[in-house]
C-alpha cells in the first residue's frame, strides 16, 4: 500500500485559455470553478491539506489559494503558455518532495469529493503506479476511413449496444502517476501497451468539462440543480 504522506495533490491552473477566457475565476454559480474545487479538495476525508498545491502563475489565482490555505507551486508563465512539453507544463515533478502525483481538473465542477476520495483510494491500495480516469462506453465506433473499430458482436444483425463489448475514453478529470516519469517524457504509462495504464471508471456527468462558452453555461445549469 503507498502512503498518502507520498502523493502530492495538484490542482493547476492557468488564465489564458482562448476558447473561454478566464474561465477559471469568471463567476460560476455565485462562486468560481477555481475555488469550488480548492473547497472541494480541502474537505477530503483522507487528503492531508499540507499535500494540496496550487499550480499557478497569475496573481488573481494565487490569491484565491491563498484564501483556502492551500500550498502554491508558483508556476513560470513559460509553464502557463506551453502545450506542447510535459516537462515545462508539470514543472513541479522535480520539483516537490514526493513520489507520486494525482492531478485534478478543476474545470470539471460536477466532479465530487467523494469520487476525487475513490480514485486516491484506489490508487494507494493497488500494485500499478498509475491511475487513469475513464468513461465507460458500450457503443460503435468507426475510424476517419469509416471502418468499424468496435468487434461486431457474433449472432447479431442489427446494431444494439446493449450487445457490444464495453469500451473506454478518456475522463480527462483525475490522473495519478510516478513523479519521475515525467523527466522521462511520460505520464502514468505506457498507453500503447495492454495493461500499461491502470483505469478507473468514473460517471460520466461528473466528468463534464468546460472547454467552450456553451459548456460553460450548460454545467452551471447542471450545478446549480445537481
């Protein structure tokens, strides 16, 4: 079993997103997404606070971390602006004293504490040195050339997702990995190898990301009447 005492806690964030400017401190629900989930994650039933870190650069991020008493990693602006570098995006993996990282998206508000608790759990219980966040899917799928990745289930003549084996996408909610794999140029694993990422299934509504202004309007609806 790993120890929580070795897993830091990242919630990065950053102010220059193109697609929905600010949207990390435009107001949301009569709050923010950045301090909703800085709350979300200082009410954990087993994260120890000192192990939560801030990842930013802008002065307005810092001082809403600040008001929920959370660790700042002072992130470079070179850090906010690069989406290409793993090592330049997680300038934090040699950054901090500790062996491994769970990584939470705050842009995802339906998210809950008890899910970000499931997945730390999971990933401190078992053997794999990594955990990815997914979405379970049982449906069919075709590749850009129009070929039908997903096996068609034997006897069947009629398309029925009930039938079909089940599938997985990315959550692109919670993440957790070795610290050192990062200066090797990876994240959790090896995704082109069977059993190279370890995967834990999350509901699909709490993965709800915000990636445009219509998002941003639907999962403050959903919030708001969660």
């Amino acid at each position: 079993m790993k120890n929580i005492k070795d897993v830091a806690i990242i919630a990065q964030a950053r102010l220059n997103s193109e697609r929905v400017p600010r949207k990390m401190i435009r107001p949301f629900a009569g709050s923010s997404l950045f301090d909703i989930g800085l709350k979300k994650l200082t009410e954990s039933r087993i994260i120890p606070k000192e192990n939560i870190f801030a990842s930013v650069c802008e002065e307005e991020l810092i001082k809403i971390a600040n008001s929920h008493a959370v660790n700042i990693f002072k992130r470079s602006a070179e850090s906010a602006n690069n989406d290409n570098s793993l090592q330049k995006i997680y300038e934090w993996h040699d950054k901090l004293p500790y062996k491994y990282v769970v990584k939470v998206n705050l842009c995802s508000p339906l998210l809950s504490i008890e899910t970000i608790d499931d997945f730390i759990e999971k990933f401190l219980w078992q053997e794999s040195e990594n955990l990815f966040g997914v979405i379970e899917q049982k449906d069919y799928f075709w590749n850009d050339k129009g070929k039908l990745i997903t096996p068609w289930p034997i006897d069947q003549t009629i398309m029925n997702t009930k039938a079909v084996d089940i599938t997985y996408k990315a959550a692109h909610v919670l993440y957790a990995s070795r610290m050192d794999l990062i200066s090797k140029n990876k994240f959790m694993g090896d995704f082109q190898k069977e059993g190279g990422i370890s995967l834990h299934p999350i509901d699909e509504l709490e993965c709800f990301d915000i990636d445009y202004e219509w998002q941003f309007k639907v999962a403050e609806l959903l919030y708001k009447n969660k």
